[in-house]
C-alpha cells in the first residue's frame, strides 16, 4: 500500500486526536522512531510526525541537505526485510515537520535490530517468541510457493545458482552471509521437512522446466512474427532474458548532453519495462497452465500473465495507490526483495507510472483479461487509440496489409498453422479436433505456437470461456478472424 499524502486539514485533525495506532509523534528522529516504523510495519502501517511534541505540540525539526537519505539509510540498515519509509515534509504553523510513513508489510514479522514489534493502540509492544513465530507462520501457511514440492527433490536445483543468490544479496547486505548454500537455503525456509519448497525450485532449478515458460515474440502484425523465443529456466535468469529480447528489437538513441558521455535514450524507459516484469513473475498464477506471453510490436509492447488480481483489488484501486500489498507467492517476493530486484512492497506500480511519465509516454494499460493480466505499454501518445482499433477489429488498413503479406510471410512463418486452424473453426471445434486436423501430437508444442497465439490475437475464442479448461471447451471463429479469412480469400 503506498500511503496516501495528507492534506493541512488531515494533518491538523491527527495532531488534536493525538497518537494511536497508526500515528506517533516524535521530537526528533532516534532509535525508537525506526522501531515504531517496525511496529507500524508488523500492524496496519502508519506514519510517525518528527518534529511534534508527544502531546500534539509542534516543535519543528532541522533538516540539513542529506538528513532524509540518511534517516531512510538508517531505517533500511536496522530492519530485517528492509524497510524504506516514504519521506514527506510538510509545513505545520510555518515550522517544518518531517512525516514518516510505511504501509502493513505483507511478510512478516519485520525485524528491528533484531527485536520485533507491534503496534498496540498507541505504545510499541515487542512481540513474544509465540507471537512471533504466530505471525511468521501466518505469512506462510497462506503461499503457495513456501508449501514442499512433492514432485522435486534437492538434486533438481542448481547449487551454483544459489551460490550466485548469496553473492547478490551480499552485495546489498551491511554484513555479509558467509553460511553454505544449503544451510542459506534452510535459513530462508526454502528447505523445509525434508524437502524443497516450489519456491525453491522455480528460483534455482537446474534444468529447463515448462511450469516457468515465458513465449516471447516480435510480432510484425498480430498474426505475422519476425522472431521469437522460449524461456523455460529459473525466475531471476528468466527477468534478465526477457529484458534482453526487448532490448534487442527495440531502439536506443544517443543523445549529445554537454557531458563527456552520451545520454542513452531506449523507447521505453528500461527501469519501469523491468518492473512491469518482475510483477509479472513474481505474481504469476504458476498453478495455471497458461504461460506468460510478450509480445513487442512497432508501437507498444504486452505483458500477459496468467493470474488475475487479488480479490477486492480492481485495476483502478492497483493505479490509486490504495490498497494493500497482496502478493501471491509471497516466498519468491522475499526472495527477489533479498536479491535486490524489489526494493520496496507495493511501490512498483508508482514506479511505473513515474518512469513513463518522465519519459513523456502515456501510462501503460492494465486490464484483466480472462484468468490473466495484461500490461500494455505504448510507444507514442497515439499508440492506445490505434492499439484500440487493431485489437477490437479488423481495419482497412491492417486487411490490406494482411492481403499484401499473408501468401508471402505467414505460411512461411507460422507454418501456415495458423491459418489452417481459423479456416478450420467455421464451426466449434474441440481441441483434440483441431490438433488432428493440424497433424499436430504434442499438446504443449500446439497450445503455445498455434492455439494461445490466435486465442490473443483474437482470431478465435472459446465458447465457455468462463471454464477454460472444461471437457467440452471448444473454439469458434470470431469477426475478426471471419475478416481475416475473407481477405485472404480474395488474394
């Protein structure tokens, strides 16, 4: 949860009730300002005013040019899952006050050199060893990923890859983890009764594995692509490949500042690209056997992932800001925050919309699409408008550009399957129909290159979409994939 800004008469209405168990008021920042962060952290969230008397009184603080990074450095140093307050100053009676805030972290319990608390209404309580080990337990009976893996054992996962885990993380740690790889695995709970957490196996698996696929293409048209890609490794290798794909099909300008080197300047701004994805993989539905898609065309790039939003959280509330960090596989989130690729819970998608913004592109657009969700992001202001009406119908430009290519390129590059299936839904099929009718045995190899490629293009949908995965799903053409046919029809 990114906690909101306050207004004056917020502010104002705070300072009469006085502190409770959300608010504290400090007269300067000190050891027990970042344990009540802690508390805060380990209960609702909440914000602490330094610079106010513990009666309400407003006192004001001196702050000099570096005092917030390092309070903030502070803060992250003497946490367990470091934690990283928002900073707002404000002006109270023309005195400065300085407003620390943290959101209800969602693995817990955090840890304050060592000691764990909890707000009680307006005192710090430290927790109890039950309380603690109540709390911790909490956290994982309620994530998939943190439950042992009955089909993997120790030999599936790569020591080197946790080897290179540990030199990450050292590299963002004050003091360094000299433990073996295993006893590092125990420590974070990766090991647990014998045996290795799903977390543990998507993290470091040793082998390629098609329940962590990624398909990954350059599409020249919704149906045409010029290249593509299949990652099929552990989570961290799998945001570092994606990233490279993208890199390689999109542009990167250099732009002469003044300075002794060149501004590099990609289409997308590449910070917010990466944390789009590291949602993506962090909050897959890996239960599902949907596999994430990217696709990269001209104008924008989509991120589809199986998976939809928590209950209770709509995209509008995820934009707002208002809402509480719910993350699925709670364990590989621990993880990638320890690795350094998430540096705070339930800030990325702030920092998405600020990289675009600062890169003068529109936002990028969220929707849940059938299980999944989908991350579209544009290359221009005019992107959405023309993304609207290529994915909603077939336009007269985009058919003649189909009635120009397709006897040329789609039979050479999709092996004609494609086209071979549409033409063959005129009539709901069946899977199974359409994999005879396609001379096609392996179902995976079918259902990734052929059938959810012309599910997204919206070429074709099923006919219960509601259960993808009933018995008597089948699949029927649509408008878009009728326009198609008939453009073709006419070469």
């Amino acid at each position: 949860m990114i906690m909101q800004t306050l207004t004056s008469k917020q502010i104002t209405t705070l300072l009469k009730r006085g502190e409770s168990e959300t608010v504290e008021f400090k007269k300067s920042f000190d050891r027990e300002t970042i344990e009540t962060l802690t508390a805060f952290a380990n209960n609702r969230g909440g914000r602490v005013f330094v610079g106010v008397s513990d009666s309400g009184q407003v006192l004001g603080v001196a702050i000099g040019k570096e005092t917030v990074q390092n309070w903030i450095n502070q803060v992250k140093l003497s946490t367990g899952n470091a934690i990283i307050p928002d900073v707002e100053m404000v002006t109270i009676k023309e005195k400065a006050v300085a407003v620390l805030s943290v959101p209800e972290y969602p693995i817990k319990p955090v840890a304050c050199r060592g000691r764990y608390f909890k707000r009680v209404n307006n005192a710090n309580h430290q927790m109890s060893i039950s309380e603690v080990v109540n709390e911790h337990l909490g956290t994982i009976n309620t994530s998939w990923d943190c439950t042992v893996d009955d089909f993997h054992s120790e030999a599936d996962i790569s020591i080197d890859k946790v080897r290179a885990f540990i030199e990450r993380v050292n590299r963002t740690r004050e003091t360094r983890t000299l433990e073996d790889p295993l006893t590092v695995l125990r420590k974070f709970e990766l090991l647990r009764n014998g045996g290795i957490t799903r977390a543990a196996f998507f993290l470091f698996m040793a082998n390629e594995s098609s329940l962590s696929t990624i398909e990954l293409g350059r599409f020249q048209t919704p149906t045409i692509i010029k290249d593509g890609a299949r990652l099929q490794t552990d989570l961290f290798a799998e945001v570092d490949g994606v990233m490279a794909f993208i890199k390689k099909h999109i542009n990167k300008a250099y732009i002469i500042t003044g300075e002794p080197q060149r501004e590099e300047r990609w289409d997308y701004p590449m910070d917010a690209l990466r944390e789009i994805l590291i949602n993506a993989v962090v909050h897959r539905d890996y239960t599902s056997a949907s596999d994430s898609i990217v696709k990269i065309f001209d104008d924008r790039i989509e991120i589809y992932n199986p998976g939809r939003l928590p209950e209770g959280l709509s995209v509008k509330r995820l934009l707002s800001g208002d809402y509480i960090s719910s993350i699925r596989n709670r364990k590989i989130a621990d993880m990638f925050k320890e690795a350094g690729f998430i540096e705070k819970y339930g800030t990325g998608i702030l920092r998405i919309l600020r990289g675009f913004a600062d890169h003068g592109l529109p936002e990028p657009k969220f929707e849940e699409i059938g299980e999944g969700f989908r991350v579209t992001a544009y290359k221009s202001e005019v992107a959405p408008q023309v993304t609207e009406q290529v994915t909603e119908q077939v336009t007269e430009q985009v058919t003649e550009q189909v009635t120009e290519q397709v006897t040329e390129q789609v039979t050479e590059q999709v092996d004609g399957n494609i086209l071979k299936l549409i033409a063959f839904c005129a009539k709901p099929k069946s899977r199974q129909e359409l994999m005879s009718h396609l001379g096609l045995k392996h179902r995976e190899h079918f259902r990734s290159t052929v059938l959810n490629p012309a599910l997204q293009s919206g070429l074709i949908e099923p006919t219960i979409p509601d259960k993808p995965r009933s018995r008597l799903q089948k699949y029927r053409l649509t408008a878009k994939g009728r326009g198609l046919l008939e453009s073709i029809s006419k070469t």
